[in-house]
C-alpha cells in the first residue's frame, strides 16, 4: 500500500514539475483570445522574427547573388535530378536565375515581363510564367516580411505553439485582401521562420491548394541569418529543394542584368556554337 502511494505521490510530482516547467503549459490559448489581442501577438512575433533574420540588415537588404544546387520533383514526387544554378536577385521584383557552368539556359523576370535564353535563342516568358513569378513573389516570405505586412487591410491572428519539425514553434495567421491564407511557424528559441503554408482556391474550381516551404540549415551572412536549405511541397508532393553553397548581399547588382538585352548579348556569345553545330548537322543530313 505504502509503495502504491509514493508511485502516485511520485507521478504527481513528475506531473506538478512537467506542468512548471513546460514552455507549452501555460501558452495563451488562441481560442480565449479577443481578435485586437490575437493580432496583436501575432504582430510581436514577426516583428521578433524580422529582429532574428537580422533586423535593419535584413530589411534594408539591396540585391542577394546565389550559387547552389536545385532538386527538382515530377508529378509523382519522384526525383528528377539535380542542377547547379546561380540566381541573382533585387527583391522583390527583379530575377535572373542561370544555369552552371554554361549559363547557357537563363531566365530573367522583371516586374510584369520576363524573358528566357535557351538553345534556342532569346524569347519572351509565357504569360503564364508571368503569372506565377508574380503570384510566388506575393507568397515570398521574405517580401511578406519585408513590406506585406504593412498592407493595408491584412488579417493577423495568433493560431498558437505547436511543435513542428522537434522544434517547438508559434503559428501565425495572415489573410490577405485576395483571401490568401499563410501560416508561418516561427521558433520559440531562435525566433527564425522554420515553415510556411499558404492555402488557396482556385477561382474557377474552387479547389484548395495547400503550398508548404520549410527553411533550415540558417547562416549568418553580413548580418542577415540566411536559410541554406528550403523545401517546397504542393498538395504534400515535393516540388523542389534547394540547397545554397553561398551567398552575398548588397553587391550592388546592375538593374542591366534584368533586360531583354542582355540576354540578346549573352546570346551573341553562346549562340555562335549553337549556330554552328546547328549548321554542321544540316550539312551532314
């Protein structure tokens, strides 16, 4: 009888410590909170996670050049291979990303237009491609930190602690004026974005879209903490990994590189040999 009771008395001791020091037993239950409160302390957390991505180095950042590897997925979510690319970026509407060691495969977007240099020369990017680069810079993470925030008309709400890839994290809720939906869970010890889910519907369909990023493997780059690998599902398929081998900021890119001509020049140069194995084939055929 007496050592039943020290078991109980012990289990609820163990039960009395677990309660004190779990970082989750006292969280604020998203469902108590009024709505100003709610956002409000999803407000705090960006702000902690812009302060953690480098604050005023991370928000001032001009222009990020990129070398690393791109895995790419099929439709069944098996892997396609890899590529070495290098992307240079002016965030958040200027693009060029280029294949390596050739670059002989580019694709430039600026804004509302975007072009591309394959083998077979320069030509306009599909309206289509438009379209995505433009709907993928309004999911970007960083432009949502950066500047979306301050839109007006943005929903914020608290969803609560959650612990998600052995990490112990804050969900975030944000809806936008187009109904977007995007979750970000932010560390509850580093304060840095370790996911980002954005729900959407397509407008003619209605069917949902559920669209996940993670970020891993942080570095700090002239102080601004970089995630060196980052993963994208849609409908819990992978799409894509990227895995950075270095970056650098603020080197002062030339708005140049983001033209249709300068993809003409780079053609001038790596077309030559396109050109003339193109003439040998038809001179041996």
């Amino acid at each position: 009888m007496r050592i039943i009771l020290r078991i109980l008395l012990l289990s609820l001791l163990l039960t009395g410590a677990w309660l004190e020091f779990s970082p989750c037993a006292f969280a604020q239950n998203p469902q108590d909170m009024m709505p100003e409160e709610s956002a409000a302390k999803a407000k705090e957390i960006l702000q902690q996670a812009i302060q953690a991505l480098g604050g005023t180095a991370y928000l001032n950042l001009r222009d990020a050049t990129c070398e690393g590897r791109l895995s790419q997925f099929g439709h069944a979510g098996e892997l396609n291979g890899f590529e070495k690319f290098v992307d240079y970026t002016i965030p958040p509407f200027k693009d060029r990303t280029e294949n390596l060691p050739k670059r002989n495969i580019i694709s430039v977007m600026n804004g509302d237009k975007g072009w591309t240099l394959d083998r077979g020369g320069v030509s306009d990017a599909s309206g289509a491609d438009v379209a995505h680069f433009e709907e993928d810079t309004k999911k970007d993470i960083d432009y949502i930190l950066r500047t979306r925030i301050k839109e007006p008309n943005m929903v914020f709400r608290y969803a609560g602690p959650d612990i998600v890839d052995l990490k112990q994290v804050d969900w975030v809720e944000i809806v936008d004026s187009d109904n977007r939906t995007i979750r970000i869970a932010i560390s509850q010890s580093t304060h840095l974005p370790v996911r980002k889910i954005v729900d959407t519907r397509d407008a003619n369909t209605r069917m949902k879209t559920d669209e996940v990023e993670y970020y891993s493997n942080y570095h700090p780059l002239n102080g601004v903490q970089t995630p060196f690998q980052i993963t994208r599902e849609r409908n819990h398929i992978k799409i894509y990994q990227v895995f950075f081998d270095k970056c650098e900021y603020n080197t002062n890119l030339s708005d140049s590189l983001f033209t249709k001509q300068s993809l003409d020049e780079r053609w001038e140069k790596v077309g030559k040999s396109a050109r003339k194995k193109a003439e040998k084939d038809a001179k041996n055929n």
